[in-house]
C-alpha cells in the first residue's frame, strides 16, 4: 500500500492498494487520458470520472475492484487534480517495476540447464 499526495500543501493523501493499480491496469484507465497539452488539471480529472461511470454502467460495472477503486480513490473527496497527477506517476514507477521483475523471470526460464 502507497500513499500520495492528494494536495499541495501535503495535508491530504489517498491509499493506494496493488490492488487499485491493478484494476487500473485492467482497465486502461489511465490510457490516453492526458491530452497534447500534457497537463492533468481538473477537467482530465471529471474526464477519467466519466469513462468510469460508463464502465460501472455496463456489464463490466459489476467488477467489485472497480467500484472499490472509485469509492477509494478516484471519488475520493480527497482526489484533485494533483492527485490524479501523482496516482499516474505511482502507477508508472508500479508498471516499470512489474516490467523489470517480469524480464527478470523471462530471463531465468530461458537460462539452459547444465549439469
């Protein structure tokens, strides 16, 4: 579990489960949210809250991780636009993480054995 920081000041912060970022990952959530700009300020915030919605609308909606990641995190009151900003930043620094540990146990199975 993670904290980040939710403000800027550093009095409010969300906790993150591997269990959120793996949802996150599920889902691609946080796919093609930033636009050309590159900021992630309020209205890429509501723009996340929206595909979300559309998700727990549909059938996919009924996936209990889901809701516990927009109860957590996302409809946090506590989520505003910088939290959104370090919540990716997490996820990528989780994402690298799990690539490095995977290429690792890739590298392993294809070690020949020698006796």
């Amino acid at each position: 579990m993670a904290k980040i920081q939710a403000n800027a000041s550093g009095t409010r912060s969300i906790e993150v489960t591997e269990q959120h970022l793996l949802t996150l990952d599920k889902y691609q959530l946080l796919r093609d949210l930033i636009d050309s700009h590159g900021y992630i300020d309020e209205d890429v915030l509501d723009k996340l809250r929206l595909n979300i919605r559309s998700l727990l609308e549909s059938e996919a909606g009924r996936d209990k991780q889901l809701l516990d990641l927009c109860l957590d995190v996302i409809y946090n009151p506590n989520m505003k636009a910088l939290g959104l900003q370090n919540l990716l930043h997490h996820y990528m620094e989780w994402q690298g993480s799990r690539n490095d540990s995977q290429d690792k146990d890739d590298a392993v199975a294809e070690e020949p054995i020698t006796s």
